[in-house]
C-alpha cells in the first residue's frame, strides 16, 4: 500500500527550474534514499513534501488524503499547515534543537502543545503530561540518550544531538519520517552513531525518506533509490540495482565519484 504519492511536482525559484515532474510512491514501511549531485533538487523536494515550500505544480497525496493539489485548489488550501505537517517527521542538517530546552524537553515540547488543545487537557492534565514524559523518555532511551535526558544541546556532541532530534521528530508518530543529510555537519567519527540509529529505524520498517550523500548506506538500507539531477529524477527503482547496476549513464557519471 502506497502511504505517500508523489505526482508531477515543479518548483521554480524566479526563473530558475529547481524540480521538474517529480513523481513517486512510497510503500508502507520501505526506505526511500534520495540522492544526486548539491543543487539536483533534493532538499527542496523534501521541503514541498513538509510544506516548508509550496510547489507550483502537481499534488501530495498521504493515505488517501490529498494534502495538495495545485490544479484544484481549495478554499483554505494554504490553512492548517500544521495539520499536514504533523504527516511528515523532519530530520534536519543542523540538528535545530532549542538551546534553552534540555534533550527530553526539546522531545517532548511539541506533543505538550498539542495535548492543549484536547478537551480534555485541563481535567486530565497531570495523567497526559506524564504520558508525555514517559513517551520521550522511551525515545531517547531508543537513541541511547537515557543518561543525556537532562543535558542541554551545547552539552551534547553532535551525533548526540542529532539523535535528539530524530527522537524529536519520532514523538508525533509521523506518516513518515523524513531526513535531510542527517550527517553532513556531523565529524566522520560521529556519522556512524546517527547512520546506526537510522539503519536500526529502517529494520523496525520505519517508512522513510532518506536525503544522502552516504552511497554505500543508501545501498544497504534503503528499499529503493532515487537519483535526480537538475531537478529530475533521473533513474529510480531498486537500490542495489541503482548503485551497482545503474541504467543511465548521467548515474553512472555520479555514482563514480563515490
């Protein structure tokens, strides 16, 4: 069962051509790597899914919902962003952790906020709040963060911090789970704590987006793999096949600087 599909999205920046009919389906549970060239459109792709960008043309369907559509617009389509984001879990480059919070408050801050708004919050306050805790703890112990609960980010290494937020981002029990370059501002020695995390998601049948420039990764977890450049997508299909037999010469060109 397809849980995301993905149909002729286009993006352009001003004149210039970011994404151009980019089309996909994701498979429940499956692992999706995403890979190509810095500027091939990657990132952005990964933004129009999270609505962080809105693309000029195509459609974004989730279980059977349409979350957008830009040949049949709705009234209020542009509205409750926060409703379509809460599908889609985001991992990014920078960690984005809030310095004043410790690593469990970080995890949890988004689930308390929306827990306000039950009806019920305010005669079952205490009772979801500890939910709430109990929630993020598990997740950090899963990160094997449970002696780091109460560290601050500036107190964590960056492979540290990066667990944090992949727990951050499994808090809301998202469709799926979405990263962009999880390791790229992270040392060598401390990319493979954070790839192990997402290796261990992906064995859990974790459905996932993977944005990386970590060929041998992609190849060895991933389900499937996209290659893009210059905002297309230039091969698809299964993963090692992609990298160890690539069909289209543009692929294999970049698959040999790796």
């Amino acid at each position: 069962m397809a849980v995301l599909e993905v149909k002729h999205i286009g993006k352009h920046f001003d004149s210039t051509r970011v994404l151009d009919d980019v089309s996909f389906d994701l498979e429940e549970g499956s692992a999706l790597a995403i890979i190509g060239s810095s500027g091939s459109g990657k990132t952005t792709l990964l933004r129009c899914l999270n609505f962080l960008e809105t693309p000029d043309h195509g459609s974004i369907t989730v279980r059977g919902e349409t979350l957008f559509d830009a040949d049949h617009p709705v009234a209020g389509q542009e509205k409750d962003l926060r409703t379509k984001r809460l599908h889609f879990g985001m991992v990014f480059q920078a960690f984005h952790l809030f310095p004043q919070y410790t690593a469990l408050e970080n995890v949890t801050l988004a689930e308390k906020l929306l827990a306000q708004e039950k009806p019920d919050f305010k005669q079952k306050k205490k009772e979801i709040l500890e939910e709430i805790e109990a929630h993020g703890k598990l997740l950090l112990d899963q990160m094997g963060l449970s002696e780091r609960m109460d560290h601050y980010p500036h107190q964590l290494s960056g492979g540290q911090q990066q667990r944090v937020a992949i727990a951050r981002a499994l808090a809301l029990q998202p469709d799926i789970l979405c990263f962009d370059e999880p390791t790229s501002a992270l040392d060598p020695e401390l990319t493979g704590e954070v790839l192990k995390v997402i290796r261990g998601l992906a064995e859990k049948h974790t459905t996932m987006i993977i944005v990386t420039h970590e060929m041998s990764f992609a190849r060895d977890v991933a389900d499937q793999i996209i290659f893009m450049d210059e905002g297309v997508i230039v091969e698809q299909g299964d993963a090692r096949q992609v990298i160890d037999h690539p069909k289209e010469e543009r692929t294999r060109q970049f698959l040999t600087k790796y």
